[in-house]
C-alpha cells in the first residue's frame, strides 16, 4: 500500500487486563480484504464492551483485529464499493478502533455529515445503530406508543430517546413491570451481569416479547442492510439538526487508561471518545 506505514500507534492489551495494562504500541497496519477500505481514524468511541473485552469476558469474532474498539470515524486512504480515497466515513467495526488506522466493509460504512467534528460523529454510529435495531427493526416501535429506556444518560440511551421523541413515543413508565399486555422487551447488554431469577409468568399472562441482540455479531448482510436503511433516514436528520450525537469527554489516544476509567466509574452522559493526534 503506497504511502501508508507498516506499522501505526495502536493500544494493546493482552486479555484478562486493568485498564492500567492498556498500553500504546506500534503494530502493524491492517491490510484490507476485498470489499473493504482502509481508513486512517481521526477519533474512535469508547463502549461497554471494550471493557468486557479488556477483562477477558468478551472475545472478538473469528476473523476480527484483537485491537479494542468497534467504531471510527476516519479519512478513506484505500477505496472500495462506492467510496473514494479522501472520503470521510463512520462506522461499527468488529474491532480494531484503537488505533490509526482500521479495515471497515465498504457496504457498512456511512458519511460523516458534513460540517461535523471527527470527534462527534464518533458518538453516532453505534449509539444510533444499536437503537435503530432494536426501536425500529425488532421493536417495531410506532407512534404513540409509550417506551421505557435504561440507562438514559448512555450513549445508546441518548440514541434511543431521540428516536423515540422522532417517532412520537416519548413517555415513560416509572418501572419495566408496566410492561402493557403484548409488550416488547429488547436486550442490548448486562452491565450487571447476565444470570438471575426471572418470573415468566407475566410473559405468558400478558403476551410479552423479549428480544436481545449484539450489533458486533450481526452478519454482514444484515449489518449492511441495517447501516443502509438507518442511514437513510438518520443522515438527513442529523445535516438538519434535528438529530445530535451526545458526546460526554474527549481523551488523547495516549489517555486510553484514564478513559476506560472514566467509563468504570459510570460518570459518564452520552459517549466517551479517543482522539488521534
């Protein structure tokens, strides 16, 4: 690849890790399969699932960098598809986001809107993907229907709530157990863990779907067919305003360390992002 170092400043760990044994090193620069593009990243997000990831509990797909971080935002530097070298993109990647540079599919990368800052498109792609999937694709949600958001102030949370307020469903329940007859429960994470008792009893009495899912291991048919659909409709919004990415603090790339601690600390309202220098 002309131009482009072999290696580039990553942040490499060895699983189970602190985040203190989250370190800067060169590595080398990813080549990109066919049908993907090389981009060189501006700014990445942080998510739950890097630490998940870092502590051992959450291994990457087969075939996936080991490198933490599922979304950039970054400069085409090899094309493919329909996209141009120059072109600012942002996606979800199944890994590999720490670091200056990262392989994204063709058909799942979106424009950056234009106008906007590196480091708040970085707080949209898997904020308003993961909501868009389970609000609109398995949720079905509709206008005037009432929904109920966990964790309100997360980056997929303040995803969600815009959505929903879009749709014309804004109002909230005071508890989940108001779940009405032919309710619908999705499941985007286990931030305390994933085992408990649970009563079904309500699931049968009154009709209720639950639904979980994980963006990072949908196929890449549909994850292309998602990025499409949702884009369509999420861009146009967000050149208008009517959309905004939520973005709580910026780090240098250099300050992963203090980054994966502000996350752990659930201080956090709206997405952490990593800067490259």
């Amino acid at each position: 690849m002309v131009g482009i170092p072999e290696t580039m400043r990553a942040v490499a760990c060895t699983p189970p890790a602190q985040a203190t044994d989250l370190r800067i090193a060169m590595l080398p620069t990813p080549t990109p399969r066919d049908g993907e593009l090389l981009v060189k990243v501006e700014a990445a997000a942080l998510n739950r699932a890097d630490l998940l990831q870092r502590r051992g509990g959450y291994p990457p797909p087969a075939g996936a960098s080991p490198i933490l971080g599922l979304e950039v935002v970054g400069t085409v530097v090899v094309a493919a598809g329909t996209w141009s070298i120059g072109d600012r993109i942002m996606a979800v990647v199944t890994g590999g986001g720490y670091a200056e540079y990262a392989c994204v599919p063709a058909n799942e990368a979106m424009a950056v809107p234009k106008g906007m800052s590196s480091t708040d498109a970085a707080a949209i792609p898997e904020a308003f993907l993961t909501a868009w999937l389970n609000l609109v694709t398995l949720g079905n949600l509709c206008a005037g229907e009432s929904i109920f958001i966990h964790a309100g102030a997360s980056g997929v949370g303040s995803a969600a709530i815009q959505l929903a307020k879009h749709w014309g469903a804004p109002a909230w329940a005071d508890n989940c157990a108001m779940l009405a007859n032919g309710g619908r429960m999705l499941l985007l994470g286990f931030l305390m863990g994933s085992k408990g008792e649970i009563d079904l009893g309500p699931v049968l009495a009154r009709s209720l779907t639950i639904k979980g899912t994980t963006l990072r291991r949908t196929p890449s048919a549909q994850k292309a067919a998602l990025v499409a659909e949702a884009s369509a409709w999420l861009l146009p919004r967000f050149a208008q305003g009517h959309l905004v990415p939520v973005v709580d603090c910026v780090f240098a790339l250099e300050d992963v360390v203090q980054a994966h601690r502000h996350m752990e600390s659930n201080a956090n309202a709206g997405k952490i992002i990593l800067q490259m220098n």
